[in-house]
C-alpha cells in the first residue's frame, strides 16, 4: 500500500509541475501515461509536441512521429517533413 502512495504522490507532482509550465491537463495525463510516469520524458514530449505544433505539423502526426522517434527532435522532424 506505501508504495502505491508514493506512486500516486509523484504522479500528482509531476502533473503539477507540467502543469505550471503552461501544458493543458489532458495532454499532461496523456503524456505520463504514454511514458510510464517518466516526468524527464514526459516534458520533453510536451516540449516537442508544442514546438511542431507551432510549426504547423498536424498534433495527431507529430504524437505518432515522437513515440515511433521515442522523442529525437531531429529525428521526428525529419519524419514529418517527409510527410
């Protein structure tokens, strides 16, 4: 039972802080799913996700291009050009 407390207490934490940086809730929760609950790999995710969004790239496209690049900006980039 500890354990599962200390799991949910970093889940919380790493959802508040990913929050506080200006990433909307469900994408958060998406995001930490998506990556077992890394925090490091969730944020970078997010980051990327904002980042080709901002460059116009579809965001179902770029979800897809990252985990298949399991977050290699160069990487996904490259793979949504091609698309």
């Amino acid at each position: 039972p500890g354990c599962l407390l200390l799991q949910i207490l970093r889940y919380l934490g790493a959802c508040d802080r990913l929050l506080k940086q200006g990433y909307e809730e469900g994408q958060v929760e998406e995001a930490l799913e998506m990556f077992q609950y890394s925090e490091n790999k969730a944020a970078e995710f997010l980051r990327l996700l904002a980042q080709f969004n901002d460059m116009g790239f579809q965001q179902n496209e770029i979800k897809e291009v990252l985990l298949l690049c399991g977050n290699q900006r160069e990487k996904a980039l490259e793979e949504l050009v091609m698309k």
